[in-house]
C-alpha cells in the first residue's frame, strides 16, 4: 500500500480533506507488531517522554 500525501493538493483546495484521512485501525489490523490504542491526549511530557491520556 502507498499512501501519498495530498496536502498540497487541499492547501489549494482542489481535492476534498477527505482524500487524507485514513483508518489506522483498517491499515495496522493485520499487523502484530502494532497495539492499536484509541485515547485523547491531553498532555505531552517532553523531558520525560511521556504522553497524558485520560
């Protein structure tokens, strides 16, 4: 799968934002190596390299 960025394309508005979103569930389900977690960040914590979830 070869996924291209069409940002450049939306920035001029001549294809829809939905043309770059993409289910990362659908992408990485069959993959073993990835534990897909659906939660809100609400903080980063750079010195400690750590991210806040709810």
């Amino acid at each position: 799968m070869t996924l291209r960025s069409v940002l450049p394309q939306i920035a001029v508005n001549t294809v829809p934002v939905e043309s770059a979103r993409y289910d990362l569930y659908q992408l990485f389900k069959n993959d073993k190596n990835v534990t897909f977690i659906n939660q809100r960040v609400d903080d980063i914590k750079l010195t400690n390299a750590l991210l806040v979830c709810q």
